[in-house]
C-alpha cells in the first residue's frame, strides 16, 4: 500500500468544483480523499503554504511524434516534458508517421503510453486517412480503441462536403472535432503574418483571413450538424469575433489560444530567428489584444501549447524551408499566468486553471480535471509568484526550438502528481 | 568614416553615413575603371566565392569582374552544380567553404534572409546579392550612385518606382536607400502588386501612372515576371503594358531631365517601349557601369573586415 499524502494549507484551486480556499489536501491509494481520514495514519506531509493546489493541468494540443520522428520528441520525453511544466494529461495529435488514421496505429501508441509515459496521454484519430483530407478515416475502429477527438492537425479539410460528413459521422461516437483552421488557397505558401512585416522583410504572407474563413464555416457546419467543433490554435482577432457571435447564438463552438500567440508579434520575424515561425503565424499587436479580449471575456475557454518539437539542424535552415511548430509544454503556464494574470490582469488564477483543467476534460469528456473526493488524484502545485528565467538546455524534450529562451517569467509548476505518484518536483 | 561591417546583407540595417561611405568608395574606384591597368591589389590574397543559388548573369559577372579588378581570386558556383542539389543544408555548404579558408561569399538565394543567415554564422565576410524578396543591397547602392551622378544628389528627388513591388527585393533595397538618403518615393503598380502595407515604410502608393510621370524626377521600371500573371496578380501582360507600361506618349510626358532607369533584364514593349529603353534619357547601362563600382566597394570595405577562422 501506497503511503497517503497530505498537502498542508495549500490554496486549493478546483474550479470543476466553485472551490477556492486555503486547506489540506489528501491522497490515499491515488485518489483524492478527506484529510480527516488521515487523521492517526501514517503519511507523508507536503507543506503547500503560499502555493496553488490544482487539479492536474490538461493540454490538449501536443505533438510527440512517435510513431515516426522519435528523433524530435518521443511519448515518453514529451511526457516529462509535460510533468516538468505541471501537465499531468497530454493530448496528442495524429499527424505522425504514420499517421493516426487506424485503430493499430492507436492501439500502438496506447502501449507505448502506458509503457512509458508519465503522464496520461490520450490520442486523437485523424478525420481522413492519411490527414489527406478526401476519405473519411475508420472513424468508428478508433473510437472502439478510445481516441478522444478527431482532427487532422497540421492540416485542414478543404471540401466542406467532406468536413460535412465528417461531422455527421463524428456524432454517433459522440466524438467532438477539432480543427486546425487554414485555407489553402488563401494561404499559399505563407509563412508569416500578411502585414507590414512580411510586407518589409519580402516573405511570403499568411493572412488571419486565412484562418477566419474556416472557423467562420466552422460555426455553420457546427449549428448545421449539431457536432461540437473546437478551432484549434486561434491566432487572429477576427477569429475571436466569429467565435464570440457563434457562441451567442448557442452553437457548440469553442477555440483555443497558445502561449506565443499572445506573447509575441510578427515583428520578431525580423530576426529571421526560425523560433518565430509557427502556424499559425505571430500575428499583429492588435490581434494580442483582440485575443487577450477574448480570453478575458470568456469566448475562448481553452488554452494550449501546440508544443511541436523539432530537432535543431532542422530549424536552423533559411526561414520559408524551416518546419512551422515550437516547443511549448514547460513554458505555457509560465508565460500564461505571467501575462493573463500578473501583468494584464485579464482574467484570475483561478479561471486559468479552469481554462487549464474543468473546460477541456469537459470537452474531451476526460475523466480528470477535478480534486473531487475519490477522483483519481492527479495534482498540479503551482507557485504563481516563482521568478524564472528560461533556460532551454534545462528542457527535458529532445528539442531545444523555443522562442522564450532567457525569458523572464512569474509563475511556475513546482510539483507534478498523477494518480497520486509524483512525477516531477521542482 | 570607419567601415567596421564584414557583411552588406541588407539597405535596412545601414545607416546614412554608411551608404554615403559606400558610394564614396565607389566614386574612387570607378575611376580606377577609367585608367589602363584597371586593377588594384587591395584584395590580393583573398579568395572570394560566388554563391549563386538562383539564376543571375548580369550579377554574377558584375562580382566577378569586382573582385578580378580588386585581385582576388574567385571561384563561381551555382546551386544546380552544387551540392544543395543532394539535400546539403545552406549552413554545412557554407562551412565548407570557410574550411577552405574562403574570405568573402557572395550570396544569391531565393529566400528572403538567407544571407543574414550565413553572416550570423560566418566568420567570412557575406555580401547578399539577393535574397527572395527581401533585398539587394548593391542594386540600390548602384541605383542611388547614378542618380548622384547624373544629378548631383538624390535629396529631394522625386523617385517612381514601377511595376511588381510586392515580389521585388530591387524595390525594397531601393526604398530603404532613397529614403535615407532623404528623396521622395512612390511606387506604383497594380493593387495586387503594390499592396497598402508599404506606406507605412514611409513612401506613396498609387496605382495610376498618369498621377507620377509629371512629378517624377526619376522612375525606375521593375521586370514584370510572367508567372505573376498565372498567380492571378493582374489578367494579362498586354493589359499591364496598357496601364503601366512607360509608353511613348508616357514618355513624353515626363519631365525632360527625368532618368529612366531599370535594373533589368528588360521585357522589352512590356513595362518599357524598345525605343524609349534606347534613348538619351535612358541609364540602364550606366547601372550596369555603375554596379562594378558599388560592388568593388563594398567587397573591398567589407572583405578587410572579414576574418576566416579556418
């Protein structure tokens, strides 16, 4: 038997729960239990005084590249990764090698997970075979193997015939669907923000419109077919426009923001530094705002990292040949609690981790993502005063590409739990 | 002035007194064209490299002939008979030839900050002889050194710039030139082409011709590259000549003094009449003159500042 834990006078943040208080916290045999149980048994005390007691953070857009590219990341590096920056579940995305379009290719990485992940990993199946965006993948033969969404991240359905079906099929597994906005023919061979810089620097353009057009067909295939369609990695503020009307109106769409899309702008595409080149792209001053706007009033109920590891000799090429993707995973909550809470004030701790923790398990339906009593006991505590600086050789992926290199940032997980087992400790 | 840069990858980053140094420079060492013995031995000893990874003649050779009269030694090389073609990374191709001790590369490649790229990582000095769309330093520098030649200084000027911006390294080095050097600019082109974005940099858009010929002190015709049009970017090459071509009426009435400029190659009866690139007011082929100047220049002020490694 496992020896009990207690977090001592801890602020317990459970948002799933309205709960926000200072008290202690109990684990018995991996699950959440009450601290009066403890009382005259033996356990382990963790002083939790000036710091966060949250249920374990979820990030629901990952990339780990196994199977296929395990010389970027592998399940159980990003895994660490995702421990060391207080993740205790990960979502991955499809668009490995091969891709997550067959029940074997699920059942393959649900063995590697639970052979060597620490963390929990769930997976996605992709929408067509082969992320090709003509044929419906065996949406149904995955579903048995337990993926939680669908999606063809890294690329997007063109045919909206297509993405039609998709959604009308995706509904009898009761499977949500999650996008990766772009329109090709808008978007060409983009590969930054369209505006002044890209207009200054002579590098092809990747206008919002691009994005915007399909979270806007999004919004009428969701209300049309009733299947919830989350947008995945929103960068741009008219996004946030079409997602905040559309949800006025009740239909099921939700949106998700990354870190660098609010940290950063198309301006430091000027160093042709290959670490600002993601997709979507840095975007304008005015779209930050438009998308802080959006965090702050509640249009956007889930945050992310895209954490999308590539090796250096891969990233250290001429700026239209690099890999769009940064890594993500041991900075996001760092950077987020940093400017959402402490330097924009745009929303309380407590919603983040609400946007971290009750809104994706409830839109992936995961059973995680509270501290109920007798919930599996996964934990994040979480000093949100902690004054870091990033330091990228301290990572535990297997890449090194991220732009917040030397970034000063308040807040930091300190303390990883899943099922009760620590996984990770500052 | 001291020079302390060992690269020329972009108009941009230099400032006032740098391009005034730098077409000072080229005043010298045009003279230099004009004596028996055109060689000098301020390169003796280096080894320059010609790095084209794109199609150039009229480039190429002007460094080549640049750096023969500075007495470098240079070896030419293209991207198809390198060794890019088997997947070799822009940065490994590049060490290697710093471990062969090269002192300066020059740089044609067609992504924008390609040379910046190398430069950051190169002990040796990078000259950009273009890169995408982003610049090309040495044409503007030799773009503004004719027009100070021809009429004295470029402050004050009115200066067109015609054709497909939006694609144009030519155009952008030439903004950040004339600009600094304190002339006036508009460009102009069809909408798809010259898009709103560049007013910020401080220059007029317009997407009349009518609206600059009149003003303009100087208009500098860009290359309109064909398969623009099959992007879509405007319907066909006859309605551009139509509405953007420097017709002969067009010509007419510009002013009598005004320079007519390119930097070539031109599509004749496109973006310029035959007759009128022939003409008097024509100095398409002092640039071309011009060019070996900036370029001995620039490889001569940036190559002493350079150091391989090795």
């Amino acid at each position: 038997m496992k020896e009990p834990l207690l977090f001592r006078q801890g602020r317990i943040i459970d948002p799933a729960n309205h709960r926000d208080e200072i008290a202690d916290l109990a684990i018995v045999e991996g699950r959440i239990a009450d601290p009066a149980a403890l009382e005259g048994r033996p356990h382990r005390e963790i002083d939790c005084r000036g710091l966060v007691v949250a249920p374990g953070l979820i990030d629901i857009h990952v990339h780990f590249r196994e199977p296929g590219q395990a010389a970027k990341e592998t399940i159980a590096t990003g895994a660490r990764a995702a421990a060391a920056g207080g993740f205790t579940s990960v979502v991955c995305m499809p668009n490995t090698s091969p891709t997550v379009d067959s029940a074997s290719v699920v059942r393959w990485i649900n063995d590697k997970a639970r052979e060597e992940a620490c963390v929990n990993v769930y997976i996605t199946g992709a929408i067509t075979r082969g992320i090709a965006g003509e044929e419906l993948a065996p949406i149904g033969s995955m579903a048995k193997e337990g993926i939680v969404a669908l999606t063809d991240d890294g690329h997007c359905v063109q045919n909206h015939e297509t993405m039609r079906r998709a959604l009308e099929y995706a509904r009898m597994f009761d499977l949500p669907v999650m996008d990766h906005c772009q329109d090709y023919n808008l978007v060409g061979k983009g590969v930054m923000h369209e505006g002044y810089w890209s207009t200054v620097l002579g590098l092809p353009g990747w206008p919002a419109l691009g994005e915007e057009i399909i979270v806007q067909r999004n919004a009428q295939l969701a209300e049309l077919c009733g299947t919830p369609i989350h947008c995945q990695h929103l960068s741009s503020g008219g996004s946030v426009r079409i997602l905040r009307e559309a949800r006025a109106r009740g239909i099921p769409l939700t949106g998700e923001i990354c870190p660098h899309h609010i940290a950063l702008t198309d301006e430091a595409v000027r160093s042709f530094d290959t670490n600002y080149k993601m997709n979507p792209p840095l975007r304008s001053g005015r779209d930050v705002e438009e998308l802080i706007g959006g965090i702050a009033d509640g249009t956007i109920t889930i945050l992310a990292s895209d954490h999308a590891p590539h090796g250096e000799f891969e990233k250290e090429v001429e700026f239209e040949q690099a890999p769009f993707g940064i890594l993500g995973l041991e900075t996001e909550l760092g950077v987020f609690l940093d400017i959402l809470v402490h330097r924009r004030k745009a929303i309380s701790l407590p919603r983040l981790i609400e946007l971290y923790t009750a809104n994706p398990a409830r839109l992936l339906k995961l059973e995680r993502g509270t501290l109920s009593p007798g919930a599996v006991a996964d934990v994040t505590v979480i000093n949100p005063d902690l004054e870091w600086t990033v330091d990228k050789n301290e990572s535990f992926s297997r890449s090194r590409n991220t732009p917040f290199h030397g970034r000063e940032l308040k807040g930091r997980a300190v303390r990883t739990l899943v099922a009760g087992e620590e996984v990770w400790a500052l | 002035m001291s020079w302390t840069r060992k690269d020329l990858v972009s108009i941009e980053e230099l400032s006032r007194e740098e391009i005034v140094h730098l077409l000072e420079t080229a005043a010298a060492f045009k003279q230099v064209g004009t004596r028996d013995i055109k060689k000098v031995p301020a390169l003796r000893g280096k080894t320059l490299v010609n790095f084209f990874a794109e199609p150039s003649t009229r480039t190429r050779i002007s460094f080549e002939l640049a750096a023969f009269r500075l007495s470098a030694d240079v070896v030419n090389m293209a991207a198809s008979t390198s060794s890019l073609t088997k997947g070799e990374s822009l940065k490994d191709t590049a060490r290697n030839l710093e471990a062969l001790l090269a002192d300066i590369i020059v740089l044609r490649h067609s992504c924008a900050g390609a040379a910046r790229f190398l430069a950051e990582r190169l002990g040796a000095s990078v000259i950009n002889a273009g890169d995408g769309a982003h610049e090309h330093p040495t044409q503007a520098l030799l773009d503004v050194f004719t027009i100070t030649e021809k009429r004295g200084s470029v402050e004050g000027l009115h200066v067109a710039i015609i054709g497909d911006i939006l694609f144009s390294r030519v155009a952008r080095s030439n903004i950040h030139a004339l600009l600094k050097l304190g002339a006036k600019v508009t460009l102009v082109g069809p909408s798809t082409l010259v898009p709103r974005h560049f007013e910020k940099m401080g220059v007029c858009v317009s997407h009349r011709i009518e609206e600059v010929l009149e003003a303009a002190d100087v208009v500098n015709l860009l290359r309109i590259q064909h398969e623009r049009q099959q992007k879509a970017y405007f319907p066909s090459i006859g309605e551009y000549n139509a509405l953007f071509g420097l017709t002969r009426e067009r010509a007419r009435r510009l002013k009598p003094d005004a320079l007519i400029m390119h930097p070539g190659p031109i599509n004749r009866g496109v973006e310029i009449d035959s007759g009128i690139a022939d003409s008097g007011r024509s100095v398409i082929l002092d640039q071309v003159t011009n060019g070996l100047a900036v370029r001995m220049a620039a490889l001569y002020l940036c190559g002493r500042v350079g150091s391989v490694t090795g």
